[in-house]
C-alpha cells in the first residue's frame, strides 16, 4: 500500500514519498539533477520524468546517484541516474518503475525505521521526515543555482510559530527584520533596507503597506517598503530570496528579490486536504484567540484546481516607556529653582543642552485579524502546452488603543520653559540633561483609538509552449492592488495642571514619578480633541513575455519584453479646528477610567466614544475640507524593459560549469502629481520625469568537485526612489514643539549599484552543507536627505498650516531627499546545517542550523549645512541566526535565537545624529508529537525571553527614546492531514 504525500504546505507534514502520480507524457524529458543522495536525487527524477518510483524502505543510506543534465529519453535517463548504484530496475510500465537492490547496500543511519512485513522482498515506499526532507530539497535548489540564492520550502516556512511571513524570512542568512506590535514587519537584506528589497508573488512585482501604531516607528508611511505582516507564513509552499542579479529578472532590488509563490495543484500528487486549528495567547493580554488553516487540492487528468484559507486573530499589548524626542532648550532664569547649580543653571539658560521632549509612559493594545486566501487552476496536457491561473486576496485589520501620559499639557516639557514650570533639580552629563525634578508643569494623558486595514488583491494568468524541442515561449499577465484605509484615528486629551514629575533617563528603562495620583479621575480634565484619517492605495499592472532557444544541450539564449505600470496615490486628513478651551473643562465622571491594559504605571484617560459624543466632534473627515497640506500626491511610473542572455551548463576540465551573462535595458516615464508652495499658499503641479538604464549581469557557478560549488557574480542594478521622496508636495507634520517640514524631489534619480560577490559552498551529502561568501555593494548614485532647523516663517509656508497659538518662530526641521555621490556596503556570510547522525542514540536525531553575517557601508547625510558620514539607515553590522532541532519519526523540537545588530533608522533629527533601535536576541521554539500519520499536535512559543524593543537618538550619546515589553506568545493546536 502507497501513501502518495508530498512535503506539505503546513507543519503539520511528517513525512513525503517519492512516489509522484504524475501523468507519463512524452518520453523524452529535460533533466537537471546533481549528483547527490539517492533518498533525495530519486524523488527530484520522478518528478522530472513524470513517473511514479517505488523503491527498496530504508535502504538507501549511503547510494549516491549520477548527476543527468539536458534533453535525455526517459529510461536512458533513469539508466544514467543509477549507474555504478546497486539499484536496478525491476519493472516498469511506463507509470510505475520498481527498483530494488542488486546487491546489499550499506547499513541504513542509525535510527531510520525500515518497516517490517513476513515478506522481506517487499517493496514500499521510502518514508523521510518532513523538517530533514524540506531541509534537503532547499539544499539542492540552493547548489544547483548559478547565482546566489536561499530558499525556504514548505515544511521550513511553517516549521516554527511564525505569526507571518516576515519572522520566516528572518531565518535566512543576511536577512534581518523590523519589529511592531509583536510581530515581524519588514525585511532588510544584507544591510540594505526594506526599500532596496524588491518583492514578487507568482512571479509579478508586488507592493503592500500597513503602518504602525506608534509615532516613533513612523505611523504611515508611502515607501517601498513591502509589509510582510500582510501574509500568513502557511499560504505559501516555497520562498526563493535571490542575493545576485541576473538579467533575465525585472530591474530593482539593489539588496536582492523575494520571490513567493504559493502552492499550485500539480504540487501534489493528487487529492490533498490540510487542516489546522490553534489557540493563540500572549504573556501581556488576555484571553486565547484562534490561528485557522485549510487547503483542498485536487487533480483530474490534465486540470487541477487548489484553494486554501487561513485565518487568525491576535491580542497583542506593547507598553514601556517613550518620550518625543531629544532637543536642545532654554531654561528662564525665573524657572531654575534654588537646587539647580549655578553651572548647570548657566547651561540651562544657553540652549545648548539637550532635553527629553514629555516622557511618557505609553501603551499599544491591538486586536489583530488576518484573513487570507489563494486559489490556482492549472492545465497541463501532454502536448507540451502548461497554461496556469492564480490568485490571492488578503485582509489585515488592526482595531488599536493607544495610551499616553506626558509633561505635554499647557506649561509642558516639549520645548524651551518659560511658562509655571520649575526646574529644582538637574543632572547634566555632556549636553544631555539625563535627570531633572520639575514643579509647576501641565500633565496631559493621551487615548488614542484608530482603526485600520489593508486589503490585497493579485492575479496572475501564467503560460509557457514548449514549441519545438529547442523553442520555448513564456507569458505572463498580472495585476495586484493594495488598499489602505485609516478611517479612524480619533484622540482625547485630558490635562492635569501645576503637577511635580521627575525623570531619570540614565537607565536603559528611564523611571517617571510624579508628586500627585494620576488615578484619581477629579485631577484631570479635558483639554483637547482630535481626529485623523488616512488612505493609501497603490497598483501593479505588468505583462511579460519570454522566448528560450536551445543552441546546444549545452547552451541556450534568452530574451524577453515587459511592461509594467504602477501606481500610488493617498493622502492624510485632519480635523483643522482642534477643539481646545482657555480653561481645562470638565467632563462626566463616567468618561474618564484607568488604562485597562498593562503599563508601567496607572493613570485616567478620557473615554473616546462618550467625550466625543459629549462635545459633539466630527469623526468622518476624510472630505477635501480636512486635508492634510501637501499629502494628496499621485505617483505614476510606466517602465519598458527588455533584455537578452546567454546561458551555459557544460563540463570544464571534468567539472560541472553553469553560467549566464546578459543585459537589460529599462526606460521608466515618471509623473509626480502635488501641490507645492507658490507665494505663500499651495498651487496644484505635475511633474514628469523620465530616467533609463542598461544593466550588465554575469554569473558563474563552477563545481570543483561534486559537492563543492564555487560562485562568482557581478553585476549592475537599481532601486528606485521611495514615493514619499517623490511627493511634489511638502508634507507638514506638526507638534506643540516644533514640527517638521519634508519636501519631496520628483526629479530624483534612482539608485544605482554595482556588485561582485563569491562564495564557496560544500554539501555534506544528505546531512548539511557548509558555506562562506563575501560581497560588496557600490551605491554610485545615492539619495540622501539635507536637514536644517529653521523657524517656520522662514520655510515660507502659511501661518494657517500651524496648530492654533503657534507663531511663525517656532523651529521646524525642514528636510529634503538629494541624490549625493554615493555609499558601499561590504559583507561577509557564513551558513552551516548539519545532521548529527555521526553520534550514538539517541543524540543522532539531533541538527543544527547557524548562519552569521557582518556588514559595514555608509553613506553621506547633509546635516546641518555640514556633510556627515553616517552607518547606511538599517544596516546591523552583525547579525546571526541558530536553530538546534532534535526529529524522530514520531516526535520533534527545534529551538531557534536570531540576533539582530544595532542599527539606525533614520539620519537623526532636532541636531541628533543618527536615530536607531538597539540589538535584540529573539527566542523562539517549536515541538511536535505525530499521534498518527496524519494527526499532530504541536507547541510553539514566540519571543521567550520577552525581548524589548529599545530606540534611541544620537550615535554619541544615546538618548533613550523607547523601551517596550511585547510579551511571549504561545501556540497549541492540532493539524490534520489526508
């Protein structure tokens, strides 16, 4: 009896067979298998040849196959494949092929379970575990490329509790990953940030944003940065993170390209149902939320069909401390009491010194629901014709309640004091006072309720004829589309006056404590309402057309066309008339409660719903009265690219060559749609721009011995500007402080770099492999930002653009992105995995999995007038991922740590030089119990050792900005699989 599994799409997978139900067809077949293990090279033939292999259970440890390359007939192939093994073929129908031994092969690795029947002649199917098999096959794929690649198949991506797509990619080496409300957010790649990093999905350039609940990470933003959070980890089967450039791949990407792809049909033999059920819960919420998947796949002859859901909901509560930000202040002479020094009273008064700006002890609550979906159709007879349908919805919600208290009320700490305030106690290191006690200050709490989603659509209708045995033809026609909506994001301010708060900022976890009890509702009273709105929606339309002409066996050149359009519009909208009182207003009792959620400390907040309701404010804003100055911009880019490469697989000197050289030609049509400053009010403008390129690539992969590769590439590439870089508009955003002012530049040229990189790879047969590469980036076009802090009245924009009692001489950080001469990157990477088989039992069922990379680049930043040589934004110059697994046939644990380097995240603001979130070690685990071949339950935890998230300004001193808990999650539930 045969159990037809293939790896499976979910952890829930314990195992694949090499026996494929996949239709005969023609006899004969293209063939690119190395020389490896026949417990892995036998399944990769199957399904090359289009066969189904019954082979001798549990022995063949210790059988290395042929390598086969090119256009062979089907039983000279297999002929190839086992010659100088002991195998030989038994029977053969045409479908079927038996194998069996011809002699008695070598002793099977200790702890594989041959099964046992009366007959010891019979044949059965090979059995291997799902986690070692999926570790196998991405090994393979990763030798067998001519470029530098990682991949992660199906049992990887979902081996571990990773709430989305973005935590399974942190696994790979060089990938690192940004963190917001407990989850993985967006990826950097080998130093370079999210917006150098290209993201396809069935083979199409995607884009999909959402934002962050806190201001200091950004809030909303229109970047190139892809949003993995949008995707659960179980929707896809294979992820291919593409390190080198090839010219056959779209231009962009300077970092590399992911590419997903989710699961199709004829990935599986033939009927497949997968379900899985979990319960969710989070150390810093309550309550146990729901983690869904199913998948249904089905085939009938040359047509199949699949469609799979998953479906969760999540609590997640990240509280700590926070301030908005460091600046420089003066101190009156009347508000320096008798304690402060006569010294630190003159620094004080000299505006040098730089100061908190309201410490705040903050809370982020987030109901978190993700719902997505694929369905793919596929046809494929035998006349050598493959035609293929694919498509995916996704749905992101976050229903978020924000909570604040700050010394941000009327006579605040958020700029020069000169108000109630006094100051009678300071400490002062450098410039920074790091500790100070105040009397006489304006308390303000913050509740913040804002809900937002991100809906993604995309479908893909993919083909390819093989024509001729030399000509194939390819084509592909996509669209996908991103729609985020913040319809909701309403706040009410309460205000306690003439209060005593002291801070102390010299720990990592800076300590408020207050002179009052912020928990008694008859302190506080209202002071302020306000509401926003947002919107972001950007689209791909793409068409692709390839043709491939074998010269030779051994060569075969390639061209291709593409059209891609895309397009990004939004814009941000603003209650304009706060609503504020010369005096603190009273408001009913029952509108105020505590904070309901974990914080460093309890205070009231003023109740939304019942205070707005109360007053009478305006919710639905998103209307032409409140926009947002300078937010309503629409970006167009329409890009033609062709190119033309040669590709080579050939034996030198009796070892395997595989390379390709080629070029790419992209023309790209710009038009940047704003409004800008003309004479003191904004004037509606279009600007075009038009920018084009050839792109060089070469790419060599030689095998100095079977499993020895060496790889060598160069290649040129680019990564366009960021949108909001585009804007031809200036966006204001303000604060009772300052604010800023960021003007975009349409006329900006893209990045542009140049890139060698090699690496030696060794494959330790079927139980590892061992690599190390070195690479280096040079950026000859770079675009950076000019920052300056000037008065408002000096940026020439209107008065009425401020919040109400603000004058033109409040200063405001005026920044605007320039292209400038450059930056490079050089790295370092090392990866190794390893079986443990060598020692006794039990310890041979243990692995391990290490990857570590180190990256040093800069670039320049224009601070100030003066030009800076800062860290590239998001690069960590080390960062290093381990997993240390333990598999049985019936049971398994992995436990995983990625560490992640410091690094910045901006180029500094306020005369702060460089901004950036310090390095973070993340736990996770995972273990699995098999109570049947097709039942397990498992047990998972994310973020053991609750790792806080920490973000400071300035490289020098390092002012503490954020410190936040998100809290350990853990995950139990049961995955069926027939």
């Amino acid at each position: 009896m045969f159990r037809h599994l293939r790896p499976a799409l979910l952890c829930g997978a314990a195992s694949i067979v090499i026996a494929l139900s996949v239709p005969a067809g023609a006899q004969t077949r293209s063939f690119d298998l190395p020389a490896q293990p026949a417990v892995s090279a036998i399944p990769m033939f199957a399904k090359q040849a289009g066969i189904q292999i019954v082979a001798p259970a549990g022995q063949l440890a210790g059988i290395t196959t042929q390598a086969i390359h090119g256009e062979l007939e089907r039983h000279k192939a297999l002929a190839t494949l086992l010659q100088g093994t002991p195998l030989t073929v038994s029977s053969d129908d045409g479908a079927v092929v038996v194998l069996q031994l011809a002699q008695p092969a070598k002793a099977p690795v200790a702890g594989t379970k041959p099964q046992v029947h009366a007959d010891d002649d019979t044949l059965e199917e090979v059995v291997v575990n799902g986690f070692h098999e999926s570790l196998a096959q991405a090994r393979v794929l990763k030798r067998d490329a001519v470029g530098s690649e990682e991949v992660i198949v199906a049992e990887d991506i979902a081996a571990f509790p990773d709430l989305n797509l973005a935590e399974s990619l942190q696994r790979v080496p060089g990938v690192t990953i940004n963190r917001d409300s407990g989850e993985g957010r967006q990826i950097t790649l080998r130093g370079l940030g999210p917006d150098f990093t290209r993201t396809q999905l069935n083979g199409m350039e995607v884009l999909g944003n959402t934002a962050s609940g806190m201001d200091n990470r950004g809030g909303v933003s229109r970047t190139r940065s892809f949003d993995y959070s949008l995707f659960a980890s179980e929707l896809f089967n294979k992820v291919t993170i593409q390190k080198s450039y090839a010219s056959e791949q779209d231009e962009g990407g300077i970092g590399g390209t992911v590419q997903l792809n989710t699961a199709k049909p004829f990935d599986y033999d033939g009927f497949k149902a997968v379900f899985s059920l979990k319960g969710q819960d989070n150390s810093n919420t309550d309550g146990v939320t729901p983690r869904l998947v199913g998948l249904i796949s089905d085939r009938w002859g040359d047509f199949g069909a699949l469609v799979s859901v998953a479906y969760s909901t999540n609590d997640s509560n990240e509280f700590g401390y926070r301030n908005w930000g460091w600046n420089q202040i003066k101190v009156s002479p009347a508000n320096i009491g008798a304690g402060v020094s006569a010294a630190d009273a003159a620094k004080m008064q000299s505006g040098t010194i730089y100061a908190p700006q309201a410490d705040t002890y903050s809370t982020w609550f987030d109901h978190r629901t993700r719902l997505g979906s694929t369905m793919a159709l596929q046809y494929e007879p035998e006349n050598g014709l493959k035609l293929g349908f694919d498509a995916l919805y996704s749905r992101l919600t976050n229903d978020r309640d924000n909570y604040a208290m700050a010394a941000g009320g009327s006579n605040a700490l958020t700029g020069n004091v000169s108000g109630t305030q006094l100051l009678q106690s300071a400490v002062i290191q450098g410039n920074t006072l790091v500790a100070a006690r105040y009397t006489g200050v304006d308390m303000r709490n913050e509740y913040n309720t804002e809900t937002d989603s991100t809906d993604f659509y995309q479908t893909v209708l993919h083909g390819s004829d093989q024509l001729t045995d030399r000509l194939l033809v390819k084509g592909m026609a996509g669209y996908s589309r991103s729609d985020y909506e913040l319809p909701y994001f309403d706040k009410v301010f309460l205000e306690a006056k003439n209060k005593g708060i002291s801070f102390d900022d010299r720990s990592r976890m800076p300590v408020n404590t207050y002179d009052f009890d912020p928990t008694d509702p008859a302190q506080w009273n209202l002071m302020r309402l306000d509401t926003q709105a947002s919107k972001i929606v950007n689209s791909y339309k793409t068409g692709k057309l390839d043709v491939e002409y074998a010269l030779s066996e051994a060569s075969t050149i390639k061209t291709g066309f593409e059209y891609k359009k895309f397009d990004d519009e939004g814009a941000q909208y603003n209650n304009k008339v706060f609503y504020n009182v010369p005096t603190d207003r009273a408001v009913p009792a029952e509108s105020k409660y505590l904070v309901p959620y974990d914080t460093l400390a309890p205070y009231i907040v003023g109740d939304v719903n019942g205070i707005y309701k109360y007053i009478g404010q305006t919710r639905d804003i998103m209307t032409a009265a409140f926009l947002s100055p300078g937010s309503d911009y629409h970006v167009t880019e329409e890009t033609m690219g062709g190119y033309v490469q040669y590709d080579l697989d050939t034996t030198v000197w009796d070892r395997r060559l595989k390379a390709n050289a080629g070029l790419r030609y992209y023309s790209t049509d710009l038009t940047s749609a704003g409004s800008i400053n003309s004479g003191g009010k904004l004037t509606a403008v279009s600007v075009p721009h038009t920018y084009s390129g050839v792109l060089p690539s070469a790419n060599v992969a030689y095998f100095v011995e079977p499993d020895l590769v060496a790889r060598v590439s160069a290649n040129r590439n680019i990564s366009r500007p960021a949108l909001s870089d585009l804007a031809a508009a200036g966006t204001i955003t303000t604060a009772p402080f300052g604010g800023s002012l960021t003007i975009g530049n349409p006329n900006l040229k893209p990045f542009t770099a140049d890139a060698v990189e090699g690496s030696l790879e060794y494959y330790d047969g079927k139980v590892g492999f061992v690599s190390v590469g070195a690479f280096y980036k040079k950026l000859n076009s770079f675009i950076s930002s000019t920052t300056v802090v000037e008065p408002y009245s000096a940026t020439g924009y209107p008065l009425s653009f401020l919040l109400p009692g603000q004058t033109g001489s409040i200063p405001y950080n005026v920044s605007q992105p320039v292209n400038v001469s450059g930056a490079s990157i050089t790295g370092v990477e090392v990866a190794a995995q390893r079986d443990f088989d060598f020692l006794p039992e039990p310890f041979n069922h243990l692995g391990m999995l290490a990857n570590g990379t180190f990256a040093d680049g800069s670039s320049p930043a224009i601070i100030g007038g003066k030009t800076v040589e800062l860290p590239l934004v998001n690069l960590s110059r080390f960062s290093a991922n381990a997993t240390l697994y333990y598999e049985t046939d019936t049971w398994g644990v992995r436990i995983s740590e990625a560490y992640r380097g410091q690094y910045l995240n901006s180029i500094g603001s306020n005369g702060n030089i460089g901004e950036g979130y310090e390095p973070t070690n993340n736990v996770d685990f995972s273990a699995h119990y098999n109570v049947t071949p097709h039942i397990k339950v498992t047990l998972e935890g994310l973020n053991l050792t609750d790792e806080h998230i920490v973000q400071f300004t300035d490289l020098a001193a390092h002012r503490i900005e954020v410190n936040t808990s998100s809290g350990r999650t853990f995950l139990w539930g049961m995955t069926c699989e027939f």
